[in-house]
C-alpha cells in the first residue's frame, strides 16, 4: 500500500507540472489578447496548480510527521489531494469554455453540495493529519 506522504509528493509534482503547463496556456492567451490578459479561469487554474503544488508539499510532511496508522492519513490525504484535482479541474473547464468568469455566479443544488464536501474533505483531511502531528510532538 502507498504511504500517504508519499501520494502527496506524487500529487505535488502533478500540480507543478499542471502549473507549468497552464503557464504556457495563460502566456498563449495573454501574448494573442488585445488587452494582455487570458482568461480569469486560465489565470485561476495557472495560480491555483502552483499554489496546490506547495500545499500538497505541506501535506506530505505533516502525513510524514504523523502518528495515525497509514491507512487514516491516506484517507485524509485522498481527500485533501483529490478535492484539490477536482478545483484545478473545474477551473481548466472553464478556461477551455469561457462561457463566464464567476461559475458560482448562480449556485445550484448540485454545486452548493459539492462545495460543501469540498470544505468538509479540505478542513476534515487536513484536521485529521494535524491531530496526527500534534500527538506526535
């Protein structure tokens, strides 16, 4: 079984390259615009890859620094890392679409479900591996 510091740091080199990649993409569209700038979900989807990328570190090492059994900081980095991919995802969506530059402009049923799965896996993963770290110190 994959420990979990290690699908983070798998996870982080994958954001990375995503931010790299979606750099080229913002540049492409930045350098063809008349106003010098890409898409608000082409810069978001850039940003937040990078961003993630460091995050996903900082879960590595507190998934690394932990004293929980392996198969719980696995759990809660799946769902960290996983809710991560989802958000980059949503944004590249959107960058590819260009149909708005809110996409929480009007909320649905099904969008206001998932944005609280979102936050309860976010704070709840990250929750638990900092439990994991604490009683480890």
């Amino acid at each position: 079984m994959i420990e979990a510091e290690n699908l983070a740091i798998i996870f982080s080199g994958i954001f990375f390259l995503n931010g790299l990649l979606t750099g080229v993409w913002k540049f492409n569209q930045i350098s063809k615009s008349a106003d010098g700038k890409a898409h608000p979900y082409v810069d978001i989807a850039h940003r937040s890859s990078l961003l993630y990328s460091f995050a996903t570190l900082l879960i590595a090492n507190f998934a690394y620094l932990s004293k929980l059994p392996n198969e719980i900081e696995l759990i809660a980095t799946i769902a960290l890392v996983a809710y991560f991919a989802f958000a980059i995802l949503s944004y590249m969506i959107q960058g590819f679409r260009q149909t708005t530059d809110n996409q929480l402009r009007e909320v649905t049923k099904t969008t206001r479900i998932f944005m609280w799965s979102l936050i309860v896996a976010e704070i709840g993963g990250f929750l638990v591996l900092f439990y994991g770290v604490l009683i480890s110190i």
